[in-house]
C-alpha cells in the first residue's frame, strides 16, 4: 500500500539534503527546509546554542512544477544567470559586499533533471509580509515607508546590475527582525525570496515590477484612512497624507492600465518625507510583528522530530 505520508523528494536531492519540514508553496513550486546529509546529527542538540547552530545550516530547496504550463528550465537559467552576473571571478561566488546578495537567498546548487528539476539556496529566517499584515494589517506610517523605501530600494539595487524582480508580493516579502527595540532607526531586514524570479532587464519587466510594487503598498497602506479632500485643496494636505494619494493613483493607474512612473520617478519626492520620520520617530514596528519575527523557521521540538525519525518521508522513486 503507498504511503500517502511520504514525499516526492528526487534522488539527486536525496543524495545532498534530508528534508525537514514544508517551508511553503507557490505557482512554481514546492520549498522544504532541510539538512545537507553531512550536517545531520546522530542525536537531538542538548543547548540552545546547538539548536541555533543546527538552524543556522538549513537550507530551503525547491522543487520546481514540470506539468503543462510551468517553465522549470527558464527559472533555472534565471539563477545561473543570477549566479554569473553577481560571481567574483571564476569562483562562482558573490562578493560579501554586493548588495544583491544581501537582498536574495544565495542558490547554493541546482539540478536540471527534466522529470524533477530543483535547486538549493540558504533558508532565511523571519516571517513573510503576507503573515505579517495577516496578524496586524493597520500599520504606524513610519512603517509603511520604510516598506516603500527598502523596497524601491531593492529594485533600483538589482535594476542597476542589468537585472529586474519580476515576482514581487507579499508572500514573497521576508522581513526579519534586527533589533528587539520597535522605535529604532532599522529594526528591520528584509530579503525577496526566490531569487528565480529575477530575469534580464527589460523596459517592460521594469514597469511590470513598478506596478506591483505599486500592488504591494495599496495592500500595505489599504486600511489607513486617508482625508477627503477636493483635487482643489491637495495642497493643503501634508507631504505624509500625499504619499498614501500617490499609492491609491498608483493603484488606479494599474486598474486602467495606464503606465507607471519610472522606478527613480517612483521614489523621487518622498525620499525626505520617509527619511524625516525615519530620523524623528524612527520605525515603529507593532509588537505582535517584533513577536512573530523572533520565531525561529523550526522549533528545538520540530528539530529533535525529525533527527529521531530522519527527516520526512520520501517516496522512493528514480526521478531526478
């Protein structure tokens, strides 16, 4: 009888990684957490420090969706290419002080079998903005821009080095928290996940990223209210209610299809309004986000299950 427990896991990711646990799934494909084999210890760690030791060697592989419609092998070459554009020399490595890699979980190995394409990268630890607005959608304005800023921030970084983001969301957001104070200057780190998404450079793919960068911040700012007023009196209204008019615009430009600002344009005339608060008040960060943030990827009972029983189940075929 199958064991409808087990997992589809190909061989050659057998051969490198034990997988752990179910980090998330998308339209292209299912991540797990797991172990290189070599890491994996004989028994359960017996201290803290062991258990964060044994967390900070996890890594997120992702198995890519081979069925009709999918296109696993333009995702691949979308990480080689990620890989030669940012290696130094012919180590095959990026820089430590490129800030692409310090933006993206760095691919660590991939497979391009036909029947069961993956690849590997560094897990990150925090929790994705989709969870985050789920727990407390109503955020401190401080907050929102620095949302705004980190990531206008992150697409003009990649853009720069002849590259676009083309899958930006929330669920592909991982923010993670720096400090446990919630009125600090930066509090707060954040990556994009999937660095499989990250595609040449086209004046196209750059409007398609501004668009939903866009998306992103009418879903950030969306419970904020905003004051009424006439086209007449928007000179009245302050430079911090004149950002969330700009993201509403933003939004009903998306709906009517008509193009949006350049990312540069994007960001021009709000850098000092979000730097003014950053400077003033800092970045308020509600505590039930500084909470979620401080949870770890596996928990010390998740880790001790599965070195006992060896990781998940895997179904055993010869795919990959």
């Amino acid at each position: 009888m199958e064991d409808n427990s087990a997992i589809d896991f190909p061989r050659s990711a057998r051969d490198k990684y034990i997988p752990f646990k179910v980090a998330g799934a998308g339209n292209r494909g299912l991540v797990y957490f797991a172990l290189p084999i070599h890491d994996l210890p004989k028994e359960p760690p017996k201290s803290s420090d062991q258990y964060a030791a044994l967390r900070q060697k996890l890594v997120a592989v992702k198995l890519l969706k081979t069925y009709s419609g999918a296109q696993p092998q333009a995702e691949l070459d979308s990480i080689q290419n990620l890989q030669l554009t940012l290696a130094s020399g012919t180590s095959g490595v990026p820089t430590a002080w490129d800030p692409v890699t310090r933006l993206l979980p760095w691919p660590i190995r991939l497979s391009r079998a036909m029947d069961a394409p993956w690849y590997a990268m560094r897990a990150i630890h925090g929790a994705t903005l989709e969870t985050l607005l789920e727990i407390e959608p109503l955020l401190p304005r401080s907050l929102v821009f620095w949302i705004f800023r980190e990531l206008v921030t992150a697409l003009a970084t990649i853009r720069a080095r002849g590259m676009m983001y083309t899958d930006l969301s929330p669920s592909n957001i991982m923010l993670h928290g720096v400090s446990g104070d919630t009125a600090v200057a930066e509090p707060l780190s954040m990556t994009l996940l999937d660095p499989g998404s990250v595609r040449p450079h086209t004046r196209a793919r750059e409007e398609y990223a501004c668009l939903t960068l866009l998306t992103v911040m009418h879903e950030v700012s969306k419970e904020r209210e905003l004051p009424k007023v006439s086209k007449e009196q928007r000179g009245m209204v302050s430079a911090a209610d004149d950002f969330y008019f700009f993201v509403r615009a933003g939004r009903r430009q998306r709906e009517r299809r008509i193009p949006v600002l350049a990312l540069d344009r994007l960001w021009q005339g709000f850098a000092e309004v979000v730097e003014a608060f950053r400077r003033t008040v800092g970045v308020q960060v509600p505590d039930c986000w500084i909470a979620e943030l401080a949870k770890p990827i596996m928990s010390d009972e998740e880790l001790d299950a599965a070195i006992i029983e060896g990781g998940l189940r895997v179904r055993i075929d010869e795919r990959g």
